[in-house]
C-alpha cells in the first residue's frame, strides 16, 4: 500500500507508522509527508527517517482549494492509495476529498462525536467527564466527522493531569493507528484476490 501522511505538528503518530517493522512487513510504503507548518518538527522526524517532504504554505494561495489543488498536483503521480491524516490541523475540502473518495482517514483524541474541533483532550479534561477516548475515522467535509473504523475509551483518572492524561492518549493512538492500517492492508490485498478470482 502506498499512503501519504498530513501532519502539522509533532509527529508521533507520523513517527510510530513510519517506524513500525509490523507495518513495513505488512507492505507500507510512505511515499510523502504533508506538513503545512515550514518549521513543524515532524518535518525533521521525516527528514531523519529518509522519507520526502512536501510543505505547502495555505499562505501562499488565495483559496484553500488551489492549496489543496497543489497538494493533488503533487500526490498524482505517487499512485497514492491512501492519505492518513496524524494530527493535520486542516479541514479537508471536496478538492481532495473527490480525489481519494474513502481513501482519507483521520486520528482525532476523543471519544467523537464528542470533543471535535481543538484541544479536545483538554476540553475532556476540563469538562470534569471520568473518560475520554481516541477515534479512528474516514473523513469527510466536517470537522472531525464521518464513519468510525476504530474507538477505544482512555479512562481519565483522578491523579490525571493533562499531560498524563496526553501522555495515555498518544500512546492507544500509536497502537490504534497501526492496527486499522495494518487490517487496511489485509482487506485491500483480499479485495485485489478477490477481483483476480483468487480466493
Ligand atoms: C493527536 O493527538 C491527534 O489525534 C490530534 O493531534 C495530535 C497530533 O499528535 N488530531 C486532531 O486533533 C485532529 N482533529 P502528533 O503530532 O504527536 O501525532
């Protein structure tokens, strides 16, 4: 499977992916990262771990959708199967969205659909709630909607703090990212037999 990963922060999903011997076994190849932040250190994860890089700058078009048009530019011709989003600040518009239908995937830190949007582990922190969670889903036009693929409940405890509490989240979501790509990599390899006639 060929897949592109957006992020615009830290990176360690984009690092627990891009360092998986499951995933590189499973056939994983990372043909780009997509950042739109010039100084995101994820930048510099890729960078270590040999993987190219392609910063685009919202600032430098007039609309989101010639920023995304420039995105499909460069994708093209990588034969992409499959965008997953690891902390990629963006809503994604229908330019992209039409050229990979059901091919995007997003990580969001909250048990959707509550806490969508920014900062939800904060928010589920300070809304006093005794979990919160990490959901895995393909996206469409909304923020931080469409149909769920995984979700799994991270008790908040009462010795939490935020950091502890982030500290947990990103720890099921490294996990959790792994394993639905992993299983996406089995049921495209199923679906290509399927469609040879081998069974
Ligand atoms: C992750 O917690 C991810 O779920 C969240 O950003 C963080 C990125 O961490 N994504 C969203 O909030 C999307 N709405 P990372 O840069 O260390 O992978």
């Amino acid at each position: 499977m060929k897949a592109a990963i957006f992020a615009s922060g830290n990176g360690t999903n984009f690092e627990a992916i891009a360092k998986s011997k499951k995933l590189f076994d499973d056939g994983l190849e990372i043909k780009l990262l997509v950042c739109d932040k010039p100084n995101a250190p994820v930048i510099f994860k890729a960078k270590k771990l040999g993987i190219p890089v392609f910063i685009n700058n919202l600032d430098d078009f007039d609309t989101r959708a010639d920023y995304e048009r420039e995105i499909v530019n460069v994708l093209s011709p990588l034969d992409i199967d499959y965008i997953f989003l690891a902390g990629y600040m963006r809503v994604v518009t229908n330019v992209l969205l039409d050229h990979y239908p059901n091919k995007i995937i997003n990580i969001h830190p909250s048990l959707l659909p509550k806490f969508s949007g920014l900062n939800a582990i904060e928010r589920a922190f300070d809304s006093g709630e005794k979990q919160t969670g990490v959901t895995i889903h393909y996206i469409d036009e909304g923020v931080d909607t469409g149909p769920i693929i995984l979700q799994k409940i991270v008790p908040i405890s009462n010795n939490d703090t935020v950091e502890t509490l982030e500290k947990r989240i990103h720890e099921n979501e490294h996990i959790m990212y792994i394993e639905v790509i992993s299983e996406l990599i089995k049921n495209e390899g199923e679906n290509r037999n399927h469609e040879k006639g081998i069974d």
